[in-house]
C-alpha cells in the first residue's frame, strides 16, 4: 500500500458514544472489468503520486484492464437509491487506495448531484480503519451543527498500480458501501458507541476486545460481532458473542459490507464491527443497533 505517512506515536484510545443513528446501509460491487479507462496524463500523475510515498509505479497493472472510479461508484449509488438522498447535508468519503481517475473528484460531483448541495469531505491515509475514523467526524459534526442526515461512502478500488510486496490484503474488487445516518434525536438515545486504539501491537489486540466488548455488546440480547479479516484470528477465541469474519479482498468496506447485507434481514440486535489495520496498528470498534433501523 502506498504509505504517505509514519504511523503515530502511541497514545490513549479514544471512546465516544456519538450523537449518530444508522438509518440504512447500503453495499455494492463493481465489475470486473471496471468501465474507467485511464486517460491522458494519468501515468504521469500516479507516478508522481507514487514517488511522492517512496513507492515505486507500475504501469503495466494500470494498461491491464479497466478499473472503476470513485466518482463512476458513487453516481450509481446515487442512480439508484433516488430521492432517499434529498435531505443529505453532510458527505464524507473515506478510501485506503487512491482514485486512479484524477480528473473527477467523487466529493465535488456528490456536493452538485445531490439536492441540498452538502458539504463534502474526503479521509484517507487511515488504513483500512478510515470508515471508523469518518463516523467520529460525521458524530462531531451532528454534535454541533443542525443536519437532516449524514451519507458517509467507503470505496475501495482494487487496481493498485504500485509495488506492494504483499498484494493479500489488497481489495479484490470494486466496491463502495454507503451508510445514511442521522443525528440521534435525544439523551434518551444511546448514540453510536465508538473505541479507536492507535499503536496496538497484534498480540494486544486480544487484551483490548476482552476489555471493551462487554461494554460495547451493553444489555442486548442479540449481540454479533463483525471482524476485519486483519483482526488476529487467534485473539477473537475470548469473545463470548458470534463472531463473522469478514470475507477476505475487501480493504475498507470488509465488514461494513456485511452489516448492510445483514441489515436487508431487519433483525433485532446489536452489531459490533472490530477493525484492525497491522502497518498503522490502529484498532477500531464500533456498536450499531439494527432495531432501530426503519
């Protein structure tokens, strides 16, 4: 993966119970082979992006076949799901891998497409946890400005034209997700719990889920847990709820993609998704309640 950045010193995780309610979530997949061609100047600009991280450009993988932009991704999303977007003030992207396509920009088209005209924001160099940070943000911001609803989009593209010398956990398609949420509508509401550890070694990743999942899984009767595929297998054995494992050749949508397959179900219960990115060790928790959902 192209790394822009070292990972941070370690310092205290930070907990939240954010002002947030999931509404819906939404997942699709995108080819293969994408429908994007890369156009003119497009190797010079991704080769100048690549040295700028030290990396080194390959531009065989790039001639190989077609790939889908993030723009291309969140216009189908938008085709759609229709009117279900019209009251969307707040949208925030988050990606691991850059867009290939350095023509269009996924945030300015959603700011035009979408009826209230919102505020775009864009995360990355976060890892494969970027969604996690991206709901602390859309949580700050549902704390202090007035907000109808909140659509936060997770792409992962799966052409990565660099050298990475370990190519396993690179995304093996084209997908996005799309979560629609809403400020909660009071203190009676528990919010949207949050934990994120920064500068978590793998073999203390067991420790921190037998601390923190109690109290994330709460009172709830149907509690599932939905782990990344990066999360220690040998460390989820203490955790009391069912546990998913994420399929692996997804980067930043691997669980969120099966919350919004499982959330079709309408099930009652809580969902605690766990992410863990190795390079960054960075790990990530986070409780949605599917029966609140419509």
């Amino acid at each position: 993966m192209l790394v822009t950045a070292a990972a941070p010193a370690r310092r205290p995780g930070g907990t939240a119970a954010l002002p947030l309610r999931l509404v819906a979530a939404y997942d699709r997949g995108f080819g293969p082979p994408g429908a994007d061609r890369p156009g003119p100047g497009a190797e010079e600009y991704l080769s100048d992006l690549v040295a700028s991280g030290g990396g080194r450009f390959r531009p065989e993988i790039l001639r190989a076949g077609g790939y889908t932009a993030f723009t291309t991704m969140a216009r189908r999303l938008v085709d759609e799901l229709g009117p279900g977007w019209s009251s969307v003030d707040l949208v925030i992207l988050c990606h691991a891998v850059p867009d290939l396509d350095h023509r269009r920009f996924p945030g300015t088209f959603l700011t035009g497409a979408l009826p209230a005209a919102p505020l775009g924001l864009t995360l990355c160099d976060q890892g494969s946890v970027v969604p996690f940070s991206a709901l602390r943000v859309a949580g700050a911001y549902a704390a202090t400005v007035p907000l109808r609803h909140i659509l936060v989009l997770i792409l992962d593209q799966a052409t990565v034209p660099w050298h990475v010398a370990d190519r396993t956990g690179l995304p093996a398609t084209d997908r996005a997700v799309a979560l629609l949420l809403e400020p909660a509508p009071g203190p009676g509401r528990p919010g949207l719990p949050l934990r994120q550890f920064p500068g978590v070694a793998p073999d203390e990743v067991g420790a921190l889920l037998k601390a923190h999942l109690p109290d994330l899984a709460g009172e709830h009767d149907r509690v599932r847990v939905i782990a990344s595929p990066a999360v220690p297998a040998d460390h989820l054995g203490s955790v009391a709820s069912p546990v998913t494992v994420a399929r692996p050749g997804q980067l930043c949508t691997a669980g969120w993609s099966q919350l919004a397959r499982a959330g079709r179900t309408r099930a009652p219960g809580r969902t605690v998704l766990i992410g863990y990115d190795a390079r960054l060790r960075h790990l990530c928790l986070a409780a949605v309640d599917s029966d609140e959902q419509p």
